[in-house]
C-alpha cells in the first residue's frame, strides 16, 4: 500500500509538471533523471528492495525535478515570492535543487555500500560518500556545460544561472552540504531500517 502511495504521487505530480509547462525541451531535460530513477527502482525492487526512507527521499527528489521541470528553476512562482520579500538578487530554487542533489544520493549511496558491503560504517563511509556525491555534482555540471554547447540559447533555462558569475561552483556547494547533511540526519534512522529489511528478508 505504501509504495503504491509513493506511485502515484510521483505520476501525479509527473503529470502535473507536464501541462503547460514553461517549455517542453527544458521539461524533458529536467524531468528525465526521474523517468531513469523510477525505471531503476522497478528492475531492482525484487533483487534489491530499499528501505522507506531511501524511497521516499528519492520521491521528494524527484517532485524538485518535476517542480523545475514545470515553471524552469529560475521561474518557480514560490521562489520568486521569497526572493522578492527577502530582497534576493536571483530565484534560488536551482540552490535546492542541488542540495538535493547531494542530499539524496548521499543516503541512496549509503544504503547500497552498507549494505553491500563496499565500505565499513565510521568517519571514512561518511567522507567517501560526501566527495561521490561532489562528484556526481561536478559531472552533472558538465552535462549542462555540454548540453549548453550544443543546444545554444534553448538551454538558458536549463542552466538557470541567472547572471551568477560562480552558480556552477556554488551549485557543487549546495551538493556537498546537503550530502554531509544528510548523513548526519538520517544515517542512524537508515540502520535501523536496514536491520529490520535485512531481518525480513
């Protein structure tokens, strides 16, 4: 029933997000990484079910992308609320996207190297997964770099940088943040629900 809930939450805002959205070229490249998220979950779910934390999050991840998607991150109606009541030189919705680039993986990464087994718990998991998660950050800025380049004006609102001469350095910030963040919220919440998946299994 769960998961259920979770499915049609994600089709329902997926569906939301594509009527009449700012543009359908900037709707595709911001929504496709979630068309590829849920692809994955599915092929996996039976060999490799996660735990309700790691599938939620992903979820919320996923609703950032299709927010994005829908009104382009430097046009979301709430964000520019906030950045005119507070004075803001720019919309900084694209700065939560990228928190949550790293806030995210971060815990999606830990569960599969836990898990797994790749690395043991303690300080050097928590710095591996922290600077995978910067690099991730770091290789989805060269994607736009590329797409950029190769796309010419439709991919302004792809890259969203609004005039900002470091969005690129600041985005891989927001993604190293959110990542140690992350795992100083949620990694002891994330045991325990890998104990008990692992005593179900």
């Amino acid at each position: 029933m769960k998961y259920i809930i979770l499915i049609s939450v994600f089709f329902l805002t997926l569906i939301w997000s594509a009527i009449n959205p700012h543009d359908y070229f900037t709707w595709f490249l911001e929504v496709f990484p979630g068309f590829i998220a849920f692809g994955v979950l599915v092929f996996t779910y039976k060999k490799f079910p996660l735990t309700d934390i790691t599938y939620t999050l992903i979820l919320i991840h996923c609703i950032i992308l299709f927010v994005g998607g829908k009104y382009t991150y430097a046009e979301v109606p709430w964000f520019n609320a906030i950045k005119e009541y507070f004075g803001h030189a720019r919309n900084n919705y694209d700065k939560l996207g990228h928190i949550a680039q790293g806030f995210i993986p971060a815990i999606i990464i830990r569960e599969v190297f836990v898990r797994k087994a790749v690395v043991k718990r303690g300080m050097w998991l928590s710095v591996i997964i922290v600077f995978f998660c910067t690099g991730i950050s770091a290789m989805y800025e060269l994607l736009e770099w590329a797409v950029a380049e190769m796309s010419g004006e439709g991919a302004d609102a792809f890259l969203g940088t609004q005039g900002y001469a470091w969005d690129t350095q600041s985005d891989m910030l927001c993604a190293m943040l959110g990542a140690t963040t992350s795992l100083i919220l949620f990694s002891k919440w994330q045991d325990k629900q890998i104990k008990r998946l692992t005593l179900q299994a």
